[in-house]
C-alpha cells in the first residue's frame, strides 16, 4: 500500500472537532500542530472546573496519531 499525503502548509485550521473519526499524521518536527489539535481534542490545557462550565462541542469518537521520525534521535 502507498499513500502520497501533501499539506496543509501554513496553520492548522481544519475544522477536526466536527468528524467522529480523526487521523492526525505528523512528521518529525511537523508534529507540534498535531500535539496541539491533540489538546484541543483532550481539552488539556482546562482545569476540572473550566471542563465542567465549557461545554463539549467535539463530535470526535476515535483518534489515530501517526508520528513518523527520520531517526531515533528526534524522539529524544
């Protein structure tokens, strides 16, 4: 199986929290928008009493990370 996958460049601004399968693909350091839609999907950055007054909005069920790296090193 081969897959080709290009873009987006530029800011993350898909509209992830909509879909109820999510497939977040980084590679190397191209990982740090998907750590970030990642917390946003966890609602990480809330504290217990944000999470109980912010509502849910996120139709998400499932979530797929695929973080491919060059070599052992950039994990460290």
């Amino acid at each position: 199986l081969w897959i080709r996958v290009d873009g987006p460049y530029g800011g993350f601004s898909l509209p992830h929290r909509r879909y109820p399968v999510v497939v977040l693909v980084g590679g190397g350091v191209g990982v740090t928008p998907m750590v970030a839609a990642l917390k946003d999907l966890y609602r990480v950055a809330m504290t217990e009493r944000m999470r109980r007054a912010v509502p849910k909005t996120s139709h998400v069920e499932r979530v797929y990370f695929v973080w491919s790296c060059p070599d052992v090193e950039t994990y460290a």
